[in-house]
C-alpha cells in the first residue's frame, strides 16, 4: 500500500523524549502451510509509532493490529503491532525475489528497522529422487542404502525404518547415517535381515520410499569329517565310509550350500576268520606199565586263525592194551629202564649235532680261501675318477664355437609311452666362449638331426582326452620332463612348469583356468580386498619336484605400511585358507610370491586354485581402477547412451569387458584411464559436462552419479558402471564434445575430454585385440622357453657351486634386481634354476636374450677362469 503519515497518538514523558526505539520483540521466518495466513510481530520501546514494510512497500495502516503498554520496570511506553501474511500476497512475487517484512519504529529522537523475516510457502514434494534398492548380500559384508529425499522447503528431515520401526545409530553401533542420508550397515548380520523404509517429512508432509527388502544369507560350511565306518564285509573285500555335514554353518536365506561331497567311501578287505580242524591221530604209543596205552592230535589243519573256532574234542585219546589181562611188574625196575633209554637217545643226538658242525666249518674255509683267489669279484669295483683334469681344461666353460665336433648320447625311456629306448644327442662342449666387439646374445642351439627331430616330436604331442574344452578361459596341455608354459591369451595369466619339475617318466596333463567371481565365492572379512583374478593350475596332487611359477595380474599399490596381503589357496575341502604372507617370514617353502607393480609370481610346488587378497592398515592404502568409456557403434534414434566402467586393473577383467560390449555392440570412445582409489569410505562420484547445448541434453536429473564405497572396495563385483543417457536434438547431430569426471570424494581424479563422431570414428578400435590375434595357449618343451636347454644347464652347473670373489648365483641375482629374494632362492637344490625360471615367467615372450647374456657375462667377468658369451656358439 501507500506510505502513511504519522502522528504521535499519545504523548509520552520527557525522560522518552532522548531515546531511540528498540526492538524487544522482532519478527521471524515463517513457513505458509498450505493455505493458513502467518502472523508476524514485533514490539518496541520507548515508540511513538511502529509499521511493517514488506519488500519494499508500506503495509497499509489498517492491516495493523496495535498494542500499547508501559513497562513496568522504566516506565517508558511500549508498543506491540502485529500483521497477517497471506499465501495469495506470497504468490504475487513469486519466482522474481523472496517475500520479506521488517518494522520501522519511530521516536522523537529517530527511527529504528528491525531485522528481515522471510515468508516462505513450505512443500514437500511426493517422490524420492533417489529410493533403496533391495539386496542380497553375505554375512558380515557391508551394506550402503541410499536415500534422497524429495525436494522440499524447508528441506526435509530423513529417518529409516526397518520393519516399520525406527532405527537408531545411538543404540547401534554397527549402523550409521552418512551426511547424504545413506544407510551405512558396517557388517551384515542374520537380524539386519528385513524391510527397510526412507522417510522424510518436514512442517507440511510425510514421505515414506518404496521398501527395500535386504537379505543376508550365510553359506554352508562342512563340518569335520567323522571317525571311518567299519569295514561292510566280515570277510574279503568291502567298503567303509564317513561323512559329513552341511552345519557349519548351515546355508541360510539362500545362501550357497556346501560345495563337494558329503560322503566318501574308500575299499577295505577284512581277514576271513578261519576255523580250527584237527589232524590225523598219531600211531598208538607202546603199552605203558598201567596197561594202557595213548594216541593224540593236533588243531593245526588248518590252525584257527583271524577270530576262527578252536577245535572242539580231546587233544589225548587213552585205551587199555591188555584187555583188562595185565600183569603189573615191579615199579622201580620200570622206571630206571626207561631213564637208561631217554639217556642214550640224548647222547646220541648230542654226538651227531658234533659231527654236522665240523662238516659246515671245514666247507666254510675252502669257500673263503677261493673268494680270496679271485679277482673277478673285484675287477668291477676299481676306484673311477669324474673330476676334470685342470690341465688339460684351464677355462671351466670356455670352448672353441663347433657343437658338432663331439657328442654325448643320453639313453633312456623319457615316458612311458616311448616304444623302445629314445637316444637324444647333446653337445659335449662348453656353454661359453669369449665374446667379440662387446655384443651379448643367446639363441637356440642346433643338436644333432636325430635329437632335433626327437625334441620337435615330442614337444608337439598333445593327450586332451579328459578336459573341457572351447572355453576362452582355460589353458590345457600334455607336458613331461622337458617342461612347457600355459597362457590364457590378453589376461596376463600364465603357468610356467621348468624342466624337470615333472619327474622323468611322468606325463602329466596340466590346465590353467580363470574363474569368474560369480562362480567362485571367495569369503572376504572386515577391510579385506579382492586384488587379483581367481585362477586354478592343476590338477591338485601332482607330484613336482621342482616349484611350477604362476603369473597373473593384481591391482594394489603395494606398500607395507598400508597393506596387509596374503596369498590365499582353497583346499580340497572348500575352505579358502592363508598359505603366504608377502613381506613375513614364510611359513611353508611351498610357495613364495614375487610381487612386482602390475604382475605377481607364485612359485608353488602344489598346484590348485589361488587369489591374493589385501587387508588395508590405513586410509592412505589404494587400488587402482581402469576407468573404460564405450558408445554405441551405430546409433539410430536420438538416444545415446556413454558406458562408464570402473573396473579392476588388471588385463582379465579388460577383457571380459571388452567381450561383452563386442556382444552389446559397443565401440571405445577413449583411452582407458587409472585411477587411484583408497580407502576412505568415500563414494565414487561421475558427472558429465560442457556438453553443447544446441545440440544435445542430458537425461540425468541429478547433478552426477554415485557408485558405493563397498561395490568398489571388496573388488567382487567386476563390471560396476554407469550409464550417461544423452538425446541428439536433431539426427543430423554426429560430433558429440563433453567432458565426463570420475572422482572419490576428498580422493583422486580423473577426466575424459569426449571428442567423438558417433558415425565413423574408430581411433581407439585397436584396445579391441581381434580373437584370431591371440597366442597358442600351450607350449610344451624347449619352444616354451626363450633360454635354449643346453645354455640353461650349462649356466646352472657354473653358478650353483659358490665362486671365487662371489661368481656365483647371488651376483646374477643382484644383476637382475633379484636380490632381495636370495633367501628363497638359497633354500632350493638349485638357486641358479630359479632365477632363470623366474626371468622366463617374466620376459616371455619378448624378453631380450641380449641383456641377460650381457649379466651373464658381466658375473664372468668377477673370475678371471669363468667364462663368457658367444654369438658363434649359440
């Protein structure tokens, strides 16, 4: 309204007279609740006159309901006024600047403004911008539920409920409510099973999300084996038997029950018991002096045995002799007749023992006297010298470059499926000889035709008779004493099994696979991390004699002051348990790790299957995430949709993914990027921007997208992504500029600038390795390997012995950055083999035989009588 005039309606006191108006009462922010008028207030004194002002303009004077007082304490005048705000005034600005009233209160002396109190229409839109998802998750494994609430002033307040009844953090601690409004459960346990409900609510409304419906299932565990069944057979062969069962724990809500069997049996031959008989009667003994005479027998055909009857009857049978007509002589005469008889047999038996013992002794001496004679005995057993003459050999490995001058033939059965002995011819040379013009090189040598054809036949035989095949993660081959390698094509996985680690005489069929994570669960507790592919080598059991070196990718920045990693291997059982821990004392010389930034070694001598898992000891602790972009090859309608996938870095995982959106029809639209991402709880967040607006618009409704904590961290869920949805505002529309962050909250970053033609670019299809470019997944014997075998021995025998002024292995080790593992390295028959089985895994197939020629040579070099490296000989 207008402004008014103002009069002084009452006089006041002189002593008000010198005094501005101040404010005891001013007016505050208030919310309109749908259509209820807002009242506000203030109060002042000593004032003549107060009036409201609202955005500028004079609330008209009849708007206004007008107290007077005095207080009691000064006795000065107080004035009170008090306005009525409406919804319709409210709306009138709308949308130009917000609705605000102060009071002005006068005095003789001046004026005086309150403060500002803004009017606002309160409101609280229906639906959540984003609700809960239902989830199943395993026991003790994190759970985030997310929650925006509607849109709303004042903003709206969120609580959640799980089955209708309100959760409280105060009372729990393993539950928390981030500042975003996401339900955080720290651990999953069986009671967190239930319904869970975002509310929000504010002065105007209550707000309730769709329920989510979370289950945490356990998987069963087996329990212990019980005590084996008696044999099922009381005689011959049978069967026993234990068992065990799915309790411990038992599956629940789903959860996965017990892998393998719940019985086994095994064959048992139990001892038939045989029975007792008796043998014949013996003869009627001579009639004895009581007229009678005796016969006897014996339980011994056959003799009870294994819990067999004993014979049932008399041992003794007596019977009179005389027919009752006996004539009884004098006793005593009786007796000393039978005394002299038993004397006389007892010499006699005595004087025969004599004679036989006389016999043995002479026949005993003629014997030794000819042994003594002979020199046949002995001829074969003449002391044989294999030590090399110094003087006719100064250099240890030093010979002149001819390899067909002398030969050694080795004869013998190199398996079992050889029809007769095999003769393979080998250099009789030395492996070294002095280098010309400062070059170092290794290449395969060039035995003799017959042992060349030998090899190259026995390195192409291949037995798949009991594998599965057509698989693109899996790897399988026939391998014996010479050794060969395993490789799973683009996922850096590979098995290398040297020389001689199969027992000579054995032939093994060998597979590698990589599992998929939803195949394998791989239990994970508090901070623990997957960091590498799951893979099996086997199959289990199989006797090595020396450690098989598997080689795959991982995804940790490796430091021991943040990371705690181990080895895991699961055993027949199921059960994953801890065989390594890398950086402490090992526990089994089984297995040791060679952890490098983006590959790691297992040297293990049981094959089976392995992950490597991480338990981070701080928040600086990070894995790296390969960060992936792909469109649609072809796009026919106005909708386009960018792919972002933060993914695990490691090759297999790229692979997977690329497979996949060959299938979906995706192209890459830029190169992959690293990012680190920690251990800071903290959200992954996406955004997409300066996009050209003319031309294109994005659908996402919220300023960026968010990927949990937990999906990223425990590294179980491989192809985590988010989707930008983009519409063309004209079809015409091919160039597509934007730029699309990738961000932890308080963590790493990164950004993709998009410079794309969605019709034809094709600048990043070579990420996109065609399947007919792929390696052989087998290699068996000498073709595995890039050091030849001959060189290799010969290397080994001259640096396994210690040498002089240290030319030995430890010097190789060093050259080779190796020697921080020369423990491990010492604890094996061969340390040299080792290490050459450790740069095989390492550099094939592009190693450079050149430098490793060159460390050979430089360890020469520290002993004037070692030896050096020659083109001509390799």
């Amino acid at each position: 309204g207008a402004q008014q005039s103002v009069t002084v309606a009452n006089p006041v006191s002189g002593a008000s007279l010198d005094l501005l108006p101040h404010f005891q009462l001013e007016p505050e922010d208030v919310y309109i609740v749908k259509n209820k008028a807002v009242s506000l207030a203030c109060r002042a004194t000593p004032a003549t006159q107060i009036y409201f002002k609202c955005n500028g303009e004079w609330v008209h004077q009849g708007d206004h309901v007008t107290q007077h007082s005095t207080d009691r304490g000064t006795g000065l005048p107080v004035m009170e006024v008090r306005i009525e705000v409406t919804r319709q005034q409210v709306e009138k600005i709308f949308g130009l600047e917000e609705y605000w009233c102060q009071c002005v209160a006068w005095s003789s002396s001046g004026t005086t403004k309150s403060q500002k109190a803004f009017v606002r229409i309160a409101y609280l839109r229906k639906n959540f911008e984003q609700e809960p998802t239902a989830k199943e998750v395993s026991i003790e494994q994190g759970i985030v539920l997310p929650c925006r609430p509607p849109e709303g002033i004042p903003p709206a307040e969120v609580e959640w409920l799980r089955n209708e009844e309100l959760v409280d953090p105060a009372l729990d601690a393993n539950v928390y409510v981030t500042p975003e409004h996401s339900l955080v459960l720290r651990q999953a346990r069986l009671a967190d099973t239930a319904n869970y409900t975002c509310v929000a609510k504010n002065i105007v409304a209550r707000r309730r999300s769709a329920s989510a419906a979370i289950t945490v299932y356990v998987n069963g565990g087996w329990s212990t084996w019980t005590q084996w069944s008696g044999c099922s057979t009381s005689c011959g062969r049978g069967w026993q038997k234990r068992s065990r069962t799915c309790t411990n724990p038992t599956p629940l809500n789903g959860g996965a029950f017990c892998e393998g069997q719940n019985v086994q049996k095994t064959a048992c031959t139990t001892l038939c018991p045989v029975d007792g008989a008796w043998s014949e009667w013996s003869k009627w003994s001579v009639c004895g002096a009581e007229c009678t005479h005796w016969r006897s027998r014996e339980c011994s055909e056959p003799a009870p045995r294994n819990g067999g009857q004993e014979c049932h009857g008399p041992e003794l049978d007596t019977r009179n002799c005389t027919s009752e007509l006996c004539s009884h002589a004098a006793p005593g005469a009786e007796d000393v007749a039978l005394y002299v008889g038993l004397v006389a047999v007892a010499v006699c038996l005595v004087l025969l023992l004599l004679v036989g013992v006389l016999v043995y002794c002479r026949k005993k001496g003629g014997l030794d006297a000819d042994v003594a004679d002979s020199s046949i005995l002995t001829a074969g057993f003449q002391p044989v010298s294999i030590k090399p003459s110094k003087a006719d050999n100064p250099s240890l490995l030093t010979i002149q470059p001819d390899l067909s001058t002398t030969t050694m033939t080795y004869q013998g059965s190199l398996c079992p499926r050889q029809d007769g002995p095999a003769k393979l011819q080998l250099p009789n040379g030395h492996l070294l000889s002095p280098l010309g013009a400062g070059r170092h090189t290794l290449h395969h040598s060039s035995p003799a035709a017959e042992g060349a054809d030998f090899v190259a036949r026995l390195s192409t035989q291949s037995y798949f008779r009991s594998l599965p095949r057509g698989t693109t993660n899996m790897a399988y081959g026939t391998f014996n004493f010479l050794g060969g390698r395993l490789m799973i094509p683009n996922t850096g996985i590979s098995l290398l099994i040297p020389p001689d680690a199969i027992p000579r005489g054995k032939i093994y069929e060998v597979y590698l696979t990589l599992h998929k994570q939803e195949e394998v669960r791989l239990p994970l507790a508090g901070c623990q991390t997957l960091l590498s592919p799951i893979v099996s080598c086997g199959p289990p059991g199989v006797l090595l004699t020396r450690p098989a070196i598997l080689a795959m990718g991982h995804c940790v920045e490796a430091s021991a002051e943040n990371w705690s990693i181990r080895l895991k291997k699961q055993s027949c059982e199921g059960t994953w348990e801890d065989v390594l821990q890398l950086g402490a004392e090992p526990c089994t010389e089984l297995y040791y790790c060679q952890l490098e930034a983006q590959a790691c070694y297992i040297f293990t001598e049981q094959l089976g299957r392995f992950a490597l898992v991480g338990e981070s000891l701080s928040m600086a602790a990070s894995k790296r995430l390969k960060l992936v972009l792909f469109a649609p090859a072809a796009c026919p309608s106005l909708e386009y949709n960018i792919r972002v996938y933060c993914l695990s870095d490691t090759q297999d995982v790229l692979k997977e993914v690329i497979q996949l959106e060959k299938q979906l029809g995706g192209q890459l639209i830029g190169a992959p990027r690293v990012l680190h991402f920690k251990d800071s709880y903290h959200n992954l967040r996406l955004s997409i921007h300066d996009m050209p607006s003319s031309l294109w618009k994005s659908k996402l409704l919220a300023s960026y997208q968010e990927i949990p904590f937990y999906h990223i961290w425990s590294g179980l869920q491989p192809f985590l992504h988010c989707t930008f949805t983009l519409e063309r505002l004209s079809p015409s529309t091919c160039e597509l500029a934007c730029k699309i962050w990738v961000w932890q909250v308080e963590g790493d970053g990164q950004s993709f600038t998009v410079n794309f033609n969605i019709a034809k670019d094709t600048r990043f299809s070579d990420w996109l390795v065609p399947d007919s470019e792929v390696g052989a997944p087998a290699l068996v014997g000498p073709s595995a390997f890039k050091i030849p075998f001959l060189i290799r021995q010969k290397i080994i025998s001259s640096l396994d012995p210690p040498g002089t002024r240290g030319a030995d292995w430890r010097t190789l080790a060093q050259k080779l950055n190796l020697n921080s593992h020369l423990s491990f390295f010492a604890s094996k028959p061969s340390p040299t083999a080792m290490i050459l089985n450790l740069w095989e895994a390492q550099h094939f197939p592009n190693g450079n035989l050149s430098q490793l020629a060159a460390a050979v040579a430089e360890v020469g070099k520290q002993d004037g009588a070692f030896f050096t490296v020659s083109e001509a000989e390799c």
